[in-house]
C-alpha cells in the first residue's frame, strides 16, 4: 500500500486540526509508520496566521512545536491528493461533503469515528471556552490519532 496521505480537517485551522496532525505525527512516529500529514481549514477567518497561542502550549508541553503551521483553506485538490480526510467535527464533516469532487479518491470520515466506541462524536471547538478546553481536545485528538496509527498499521492488526 501506498504511505497513508492523511488531513486534518477543521473550521479555522489554528486549534483542532493543527493538534489532531500534530499528535497522529508524533503517534505514527512511534508506531514507525511512515506517513504524510496536513492540516486545513473549511473557514477564512485565520487563513495565514499560525495556531492559537493556547493550541501551541497545549502541544509544547507534550513537547511538539507547532508555531511554524500557517492556516490554509481545504481545497477539493486535496480530496485527491489525500487518501485520508479526517473531520474534527460534524459540520466541519458536512462542509467537506459539500466540497467533495465527484472523481474524489480520499475516504472521508470524523476524526473520532476511529475511537471504539465514540463513531459519530466530534472533538469540541475549545476557540472560545477556557483554557483548560484544549486540555480536553489534546486528550481527544490523541485517541483519535492513536486509533488512526492502529488502523492504518499492518504490523498492528
Ligand atoms: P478550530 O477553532 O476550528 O479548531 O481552528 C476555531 C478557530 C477560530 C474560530 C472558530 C473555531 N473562529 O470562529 O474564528
């Protein structure tokens, strides 16, 4: 099989998604699964900014740096470009079906579709709550990428 292509999917891209590539970077690493990651956004609002301050600390102190990410737009090109596309949460997972190409090669699904027992939740916008919800997203993207790194291993089934 082909190096898994996957990308992270959310509204502004500067908190879910750009977490959810870092932790499935970090758990493919371990697993010694190569892959190729991106993340992007169905919103305009942060197009070129880096990720949240709150997002880049949450990341930090599980020792990744992602202050050097730009937020970009999701294009219907990366419905091919991709073999994976992982929604943060439900309207973001509308949006990409609506963007979707006809001649569209990725599988598009919610990022914690992947967790056992959690098929159809979506990882909560922390953008305007407190803090500590990007503790609550880090621990969400984090299962979602583990299970991720699971299904795409040979070596682990
Ligand atoms: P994200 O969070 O989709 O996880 O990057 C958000 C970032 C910005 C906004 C909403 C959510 N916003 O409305 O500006």
């Amino acid at each position: 099989m082909d190096k898994p292509a996957v990308l992270f999917v959310c509204l502004g891209n500067i908190c879910r998604s750009p977490l959810a590539e870092a932790a499935f970077r970090d758990a493919a690493s371990r697993a010694g699964l190569s892959v190729e990651t991106a993340s992007a956004g169905t919103g305009r609002y942060h197009l070129g900014y880096p990720p949240d301050p709150r997002a880049q600390a949450v990341a930090r102190r599980a020792g990744i740096d992602i202050s050097g990410r730009k937020a970009r737009l999701v294009t219907p090109a990366d419905f091919r470009r991709f073999t994976h596309i992982l929604a943060m949460d439900s309207a973001n997972l509308d949006d990409l079906a609506a963007l979707r190409p006809a001649d569209a090669t990725a599988e598009l699904s919610l990022l914690l579709d992947h967790v056992p027992g959690r098929a159809g939740q979506s990882v909560a916008d922390p953008y305007y709550g407190p803090d500590d919800g990007f503790e609550t997203t880090w621990a969400d993207v984090t299962a979602g990428a583990q299970a991720l790194v699971h299904r795409l291993s040979p070596q682990l089934k």
